[in-house]
C-alpha cells in the first residue's frame, strides 16, 4: 500500500473536506498532506529514509498520524510502542527494533541522555510538544517545504514493527510489509463496511493494529473522530456529538461503557454498525449495547496481528453474534487436531491460516516465528470450530485450556456465564494446580457493587454451567490487569 499516492489522490478529490476532529482542533484533507509532507521533509533533513527504523512513543494524536504517514510515505519502517511503557521497557524494544530514530513527548521520566545511553542505535529524538536539551523539536518542521514527491514503495519491505504484549523476556516484533497495511482494509471492503463519506471514532491506541488501521481508513474517505485514548463517558459522548456511523473496539471497552451509571441516558440512533475485535465477545454483552444503539448492526470480528486482522468478519444481512464471522477468501483456514490433521465441521480443534495477510514473521526472532509460521501457516493458538455456514467460533486459546480430572473446561465460556451476573463489572477465568483434578477452575471477579459472595457467583454459574465447569475458587479484586488496548492480562494473574 502506497500511503504517500493514496493521501494525494484523496487531497485532489476532497483537499477543502473535513477529515480529522480532535478535541477542539479540525483538520481538511489539505492540512493533512501539508503536515505530512513537513515532516518528511524535516525526517529526510536529520537522515531518516528507507528502511530506518522509527520509534514512536506517543499518545493519539495528529502529530502521530503525521508522523506515520511521513514514514509511510518515505518507505521507512514505524516502531509503534505502548504509550504506557516505562523507560527501561522502551529502551528494550529501540534496542530490538534497531531504532535509529524516536518521536515522543516530554513525558514523565523522560531523559534523552538516558534514553542514547541505553540505546546505542538512536541517533535523534524528537519531541512534539517541547524544546528540550539534546533533542530536536518537531515544531521545526514548520520551516520546511510542504510538498514531498510519491516515490514508488516496494510492497514487501518492512511498514511497521509491531510489537505484542509480552509478561517475559522481550515481546514479540510482528512484521508487517507494506503490502499488509492492506489487509485490514480489503476485509472491510469485502464485507461492505465502508464506502467513504460516513463518520468513525478511534480510541484504540495507534501502537495497536487495531488503532492503526483509522488513520488509513480517513484518507480512504471517512471522517475520523480522534480520542487521545479511550474514556468510556467521553466516549459515549463523542459517539453521539459526531453522529458515528461505526466504530471497533476490544470487549473490556464496550463493557467499560455499559458500567457506566450514565449510560441509560444516551441513545445512539445514527450507530450503524460496531465491531468488537481482540478477544471472544459475549453475546449478552452485545445484546445489551443494543439497547444503546437501537439501529446498528453489533458482531465480533476475528484477526490477530500476525494475521494483518481482521481477517473474519459478518455480512451484516447475517449476523450471528456468538461467532466471529466468516472468512475473507484470499486466507486459506483450517481446524486442526493436536495431530495436525484437518477435523470435520463442527468439530473443534486449533485454528491456523495461511494467506498474503500473515506476517512474514517476528524481527531479529527466527526461532520463535519457525515455532509459530510453518510452512506458511499461521499457527493461532486460537481454539475454535466452524458451523455448517462458514462461520468461525472462538472456544479460547490453547493456554486458556483447563483440565479438570481430565475433562477441558474453557475459559471464555465460564466467563460468558458470569457477565450475566447483574454485580458483575468484570472476571477473568484462569486454571490453577489442584493435586487431585488437575487443574482447578478460578474467577477473579471485580464487583459493581458490594455484598456479592463466593457462593452467589458458583450458584449462578450452576444454573448454565456442568458441575465441573463452576469454578471452585471465586477471588473479588477492585481492578484487574490490562495491555494497553485494554485486554485483560490473564498471565499475571497466575
């Protein structure tokens, strides 16, 4: 995918249109390319150009997509990095990625001669916000041309290094080509989703995949409502201020916006259709947003970002909330047994896929891309099945396997139970050692109120749930562990 030329072409069309809100700043698709085109040319001043590697540890924000789309359009390689990550754990992955280059903001703890020390690669930070010693200041692109040639972009080099969330040793590096900056796009296309001109919102963070398709979608013809990172009322508020034709979110969001005490006062009738991605998706929390978004159509997608997500999604003619869709033609899917053979519908086993979307691996980590890629499939470690239409469902992940007196109990599904609970804000189903079973069934429950117990919880879960499936432990927490696009940290709780 060729950034720089798609941004052009947009401009020629739409260059006076509004395509950008961001609190109280609005951008044309003119400011956009003007932006963009500073920044190359400021990039290209301090050395920045193909195949450089650029880390960005940065909030939402225009200066973030202005910077991704001067990477993009000068065939550099982005290094998005969770905005949440402490100075040591940023310097490990410039360190991994072989950074040369950093865009950040004065943010607490932030000390550039710390940051070179550690990191031997970096030659320049740049900061969007300050001058500060020893660093340069993106402000300084004001003074360059805003005019920067499309130049070609070989589709197999390096776009993005992005990395997953790891609890050991350095989290993997997902390598997407420019030609995977596509994937995301034509699956949408595939399924209807988009045609230009409606309005959407991102809270997802921009060092998430799921974030970075947004900005890619704007200069595709969708106004885009940019939050600096999610908060459920602002949201909320957002979605209806802006008349949001769609959005995607990760489940921990949507329920995030249900536990409000304020949500029984907003409607949002101009919601067409909103799309639940990262992990298996409650169909009783779908049910409930409808409530709130009487006139959209509500599914879950499936993708990984080994995968170039998403890559299932629903004709929305036929949804079916407890899957996560179907398939977009161009990846090859199988369900296969622990012996590598292919099972029959209807029968579950793990999930892989093989297709142009799958990455080509993880950088600078060739042992654990041959553990995951084999023979071009993509190894998910997703647990699922397929129905007699073509549609995939997610029973969980093979490390979210339960073995109790060997029988496999799956998480999501007691989980699924659980949110049906009205005190239930949020749980989070883990396996632990029992010496007689096996395995052991734990909930660890965050409470929207006080007064619920341990034997309320396995009384409920008995009414929908086999004996062996209630869990046997029941822990109540005011908070659980997240990443930072909001999915919950199941290994940290173990």
């Amino acid at each position: 995918m060729n950034i720089g030329k798609l941004l052009d072409e947009i401009v020629v069309k739409k260059g006076n249109e509004e395509c950008l809100i961001f609190e109280d700043k609005i951008f044309k698709y003119q400011d956009i390319l003007e932006e963009t085109n500073k920044y190359a040319n400021f990039f290209k001043s301090i050395g920045v150009e193909k195949g450089k590697k650029v880390g960005i540890f940065l909030q939402n924000s225009p200066e973030y997509i202005f910077s991704y789309f001067a990477i993009f359009k000068m065939g550099a390689t982005g290094v998005p990095i969770d905005h949440r990550l402490k100075v040591n754990e940023i310097c490990t992955l410039l360190n991994h990625s072989q950074s040369e280059y950093l865009i950040t903001y004065n943010f607490k703890d932030f000390n550039a001669d710390e940051i070179k020390k550690n990191v031997p690669s970096i030659k320049e930070i740049i900061l969007i916000d300050e001058r500060v010693q020893n660093t340069l200041f993106i402000g300084e692109s004001e003074n360059f041309s805003s005019f920067f040639p499309t130049t070609d972009i070989d589709e197999n080099s390096i776009s993005l290094i992005i990395y997953t969330s790891g609890t050991t040793g350095i989290p993997k590096g997902v390598i997407w080509t420019y030609k995977n900056l596509e994937s995301p796009i034509e699956s949408f296309r595939y399924f209807n989703l988009f045609k230009g001109g409606e309005t959407t919102l991102c809270c997802i963070p921009f060092s998430h995949n799921g974030g970075i398709i947004y900005p890619i979608l704007m200069i595709l013809g969708v106004k885009l409502v940019l939050m600096r990172m999610y908060q459920p009322l602002l949201l909320l508020k957002n979605l209806l201020n802006w008349k949001v034709d769609f959005l995607f979110i990760v489940p921990t969001m949507l329920i995030g916006i249900l536990n409000l005490k304020e949500i029984d006062e907003f409607l949002l009738p101009d919601l067409k259709w909103a799309a639940v991605f990262g992990a298996p998706s409650s169909p009783d929390i779908l049910e409930k947003f409808s409530k709130v978004a009487p006139n959209a159509k509500l599914f879950s997608g499936y993708g990984l970002t080994e995968s170039s997500a998403p890559n299932f999604l629903h004709p929305l003619d036929k949804i079916k909330l407890d899957s996560v869709g179907m398939p977009v033609p161009w990846i090859e899917v199988k369900i296969i047994d622990e012996e590598g053979k292919e099972v029959k519908k209807g029968e579950v086993g793990e999930l892989i896929m093989k297709g142009w979307p799958i990455t080509p691996g993880y950088y600078n980590q060739p042992d654990i891309t041959k553990e995951v890629i084999k023979d071009g499939w993509l190894y998910t470690g997703d647990i699922g099945r397929f129905d007699e239409d073509g549609y995939l469902y997610i029973v969980g992940r093979k490390k979210e396997m339960i073995k109790v007196g060997g029988l496999y109990v799956f998480a999501p599904e007691i989980e699924g139970v659980i949110y049906k609970h009205p005190k239930v804000k949020e749980v989070a189903v883990i396996g632990v050692p029992d010496e007689l079973r096996g395995e052991s069934v734990k909930a660890i429950i965050v409470p929207k109120e006080d007064g619920i117990t341990e034997n309320e919880i396995k009384k409920f879960c008995r009414q929908y749930l086999a004996s062996y499936k209630v869990p046997t432990i029941v822990e109540f927490r005011k908070e659980l562990p997240k990443t930072g696009i909001g999915k919950i940290k199941k290994e940290s709780l173990k």
